[in-house]
C-alpha cells in the first residue's frame, strides 16, 4: 500500500512538472532547442531553397495489423495524452495485444510542435525521477545523413512497473509502455514505424 501511494504521489508531481515544463517551453517556443537534435535542414529542394525531408510517416494501424498486433481501446494512461491539448493534435493510444497476451501499448501524436513538447517531456521527466531509476537512455539515433531519431527511455519503478520509451523522428511522437519480456516485438515495431532495419536482435534479444 506504502509503494502504491509513493507512486501516486511521484505520478501527481511528475504532471504537475510537465504541465509547468511544456507552458514554459511553448512560452519560449521561438528559442532554438540545443538539446534535441535536428535533421539537417540543408538539403535543397527542387526550387533551390532549404528545408527537412519530407517522408510520409506510416499509417501506425496498418504497421499494427501487418506485425500481429492486435489493439485494444484504453484509457490506460499516458504522457502525451496528459501534456499535448486536444486543440492542438490528435493524441491515439491503444494497447497491444500479441498472442493473446498483453505486449504493452503505444501513443503516438504528430504535430509541428512536436519538437517542444519532446523537450519538455525530457527537462520535465529528468526533474521527476525516482531514486529506483534504472537503464536511463537519452539520446540521438542517426540512420543516415538527413535521419534521425530522439530517444528517452528509462524503467523506474517509482512511476510505472513498465519500460517506458519515447521516440521523436520528425513530426511524430511516439510512447511506448513494455512489460518486462516483452521488448523484442516492441522493438521491432518502434524500429517498423520509424523507418529503422529491424535486426534480429531487434526481434529475439532478450529485454535487458
């Protein structure tokens, strides 16, 4: 009972804290964000000017079905759906089912801002840390020259009993919840969904 209302009580501040972090981030929206890194924004396009690549995100239900997922509606919680205003982007959440099994679940949300709430939910998370914080991973992936991914992934029992991971490629902000053992498939769908080669440790390493 104790560690159920200290989870209560980090859960309640840790919102609290993203709530407080993405106001102030969106207040300062126009200062450039040194801590998330950009795709390269140098590549010309076809009338001479400069912008990022343009890639047409996948349709994150057909990926589900073409990996053997099947989804199941929730109101299970989730960051996004707490910290991202539905006037501003359409926040989806479902939990996934492999084998009759609970495999965890995915968020996923796109937006132009979808650089300033990743931020806030790394300045806000970082702050909202339990001492029972393990496997910490908070870094940039780079694919090839034009892509990359941001990823925050940690376990901390103090807040959930689940891996939770957050990737940022382009428009696109994705959170997955993963119980223990149950990475590999996890791992090759994040991998599906944001155009990285599945490996095969991506799809039988064990979770560490």
């Amino acid at each position: 009972m104790e560690a159920l209302e200290n989870r209560t009580i980090y859960m309640s501040l840790a919102l609290i804290i993203l709530s407080l972090a993405v106001v102030d981030v969106l207040w300062v929206a126009q200062t450039p964000l040194a801590s998330v890194t950009e795709e390269p924004t140098t590549t010309p396009t076809p009338t001479g000017g400069n912008t990022e690549p343009i890639v047409a995100e996948p349709d994150v239900p057909t990926v589900l079905t073409d990996l053997q997922f099947m989804r199941v509606e929730t109101e299970e919680f989730s960051f996004l759906k707490q910290v991202i205003p539905a006037v501003e982007a359409n926040v989806t959440s479902t939990v996934l089912l492999k084998d009759g099994d609970r495999a965890g679940s995915i968020t996923w949300v796109e937006t132009p801002r979808v650089k300033i709430y990743f931020f806030a939910l790394k300045e806000a998370l970082h702050d909202s840390f339990t001492p029972e914080l393990q496997d910490l991973r908070d870094e940039t992936e780079r694919l090839n020259e034009t892509t990359f991914r941001n990823v925050l992934a940690f376990r901390d029992p103090g807040i959930s009993d689940e891996r939770i991971i957050f990737i940022r490629i382009r428009n696109r902000l994705y959170e997955f919840h993963i119980p223990v053992g149950k990475e590999p498939p996890i791992r090759t769908l994040m991998d599906t969904l944001t155009g990285w080669p599945v490996t095969e440790s991506s799809s039988s390493a064990p979770q560490t």
